[in-house]
C-alpha cells in the first residue's frame, strides 16, 4: 500500500488497511436530510453475519454461476479519527438479483459482499490537496489482452501480448462520448455535509475509516463488466484512475516511477473467474440465498 503527495512517499501493510472499516454514502437529490451511511459487510474486522471480507488489492473474482457484475466509479477517501487524510480511485461492485417478497411482489436484492475479493481497493493513494486541482477527475478502464504477430524477412513468426484499453463507458457504448471525466466535486461537498452533521458518539470519529463516495446521486450509472468466457484462461484488468492528467489513459501503461510524480491513485484488479459459489461445501449460511437457487437459473 503506498500514499503518495506527501513530502515522502508512505508504505502501509496491506493486512492493515484489508482490516480497516469500510463505509458507503449514497443520497438520491444531493439534500443533507437525504444523505446515508452504511458499512460494507464483513470490513472491519467483526464478521458480523458470517460475511467474508471482500477488501482486495489485486483480484476481483467473479464466481461461474453469476451472471452479470455490475461497477461504478467513487471516490475512496481515508478518515482518521473523523478528518479526511488521504484520497484514493474508487470502484464499487455489486450483483443485482432478483427477489420476491413474502406477499407475492417482486423487486431486487443488492450484494456489494458477494465473497472473497469482490470490493477493490487502490494500491496507490494520494493527499488531499490533489482533490482541489482544477483537473482532477476519476476514469474507468478495460484491459484486454491482444495477440499480435510478426512475420521477419525470413518468413518466421514472433507472438506478442499487448494490452488494448478501453474506457468502461466505451465498452458500455455511454450515448455522450467515451473516457468520461467524472468530477469529484460534488462528493467532496456530500462528505463536508456528512462530517459536518455526524454525531458525537459516531464510530467514524475514532481511529481510521475508509469512505466511499458516489460521484453523482444513486442514479449514477452503473457499468456491466464484460463476461468471461474461458474459465481457464480468460481474464482482464479493471483500472480506476483519479489523476489530474490531461490524458489519464496515458498513465496506463507507465512504470511506477512515472506514476509517482504525478501524485495519481491507481485501483487496478486482475478480474478472473472462480469455481461456483453453489460448488463449495463451506458456503457460508449468508451467501445460501445469493448462490443457493435453482440449478438451471444463473445468477
């Protein structure tokens, strides 16, 4: 875990900041009497309910018998003892599932803790400061891998593996335009109400907290993540960038030393899939209804 915009460079423990609390904001028409706070399922160290803790650096698994993933990109933002220190790209996931209720009507269930590695976190950080740059914005990226071929003047062939990028609102085909620049200010102005109402005996004003900000209301879209076809080998990289680089894409493919003069923070996963959740004889009880279903009906 590195943090970044200070006079030094700092280096966290992983196992430390994986045990932390996470926390999630929503509102649905940016009113303070509207805004919510909830805590992510299994973080911060309780277990509470039998949840795993979904908090990774590195992965994000999508288990064979769910159908569809679902993202959006937020903005991480470290609290210590109720003072924002530290700001990170974010990126929320969840599986929508259909439910019906005990009186016959139907509507969905949200799983944002779906199991092991399935909330990420940035592995890069950086200060607060970067948040008030003019520029400063978060993108979404895919990374595919393509196979390229050479033929030299002897007729003999060298493969090559590259990675093509694609802008998650491209791949999601967003009506007005691709590498959408999505602009924190808002969620900084959600947080500063949010700090500024919460109540004295609050958790959050006792040592560190990770929030989780929507970088518009709760009607923000919502970006399906392409399927993976090949349980073997198929798998690809998911980036989240919060940078005040021109051209954020650009950043994608730089080593780390470039990376860290522009003080930019970094979520990048590997997405890969894992045997079904149904499959595992140490299922815990809380996931059952989540992967517990009829066995022709995916998830």
């Amino acid at each position: 875990m590195n943090t970044y915009g200070d006079t030094q460079p700092q280096f966290l423990p992983s196992h430390y900041i994986t045990s932390l609390p996470r926390w999630s904001i929503s509102t649905t028409d940016w009113n303070p009497s509207n805004i919510q706070i909830k805590q992510l399922e299994g973080t911060g160290g309780g277990g509470g309910g039998g949840f795993v803790n979904p908090t990774s650096f590195d992965q994000l698994w999508w288990p064979q018998d769910i159908q569809q993933i679902q993202v959006r990109p937020v903005l991480d933002i470290l609290l210590k003892k109720g003072i924002p220190t530290h700001v990170m790209a974010g990126m929320q996931v969840r599986v929508v599932i259909p439910s019906e209720s005990s009186h016959g009507s139907h509507g969905s269930r949200i799983w944002e803790n779906y199991g092991l590695h399935s909330q990420p976190l940035a592995y890069r950080w950086t200060s607060i400061p970067m948040i008030y740059e003019m520029n400063f914005k978060i993108q979404l990226f895919l990374g595919m891998k393509k196979q390229e071929v050479t033929q030299t003047q002897e007729e003999e062939k060298h493969y090559s593996t590259t990675i093509q990028w694609i802008s998650l609102e491209e791949y999601n085909m967003e009506p007005d335009g691709i590498q959408k620049n999505h602009d924190v200010s808002k969620a900084m102005e959600q947080l500063g109400v949010f700090l500024a109402t919460v109540e004295m005996d609050s958790p959050l004003l006792e040592g560190l907290h990770i929030i989780s900000l929507p970088l518009q209301d709760t009607t923000t879209t919502w970006y399906n993540l392409p399927p993976l076809v090949d349980f073997e080998q198929q798998t690809y990289q998911l980036v989240s960038i919060a940078s005040v680089e021109t051209q954020v894409d650009e950043l994608l493919d730089q080593d780390e030393s470039y990376i860290d003069i522009t003080g930019a923070s970094i979520l990048r996963v590997t997405v890969s899939q894992t045997a079904s959740g149904s499959a595992s004889e140490y299922l815990p009880d809380v996931y059952k209804p989540l992967y517990i279903r009829s066995s022709t009906e995916k998830i």
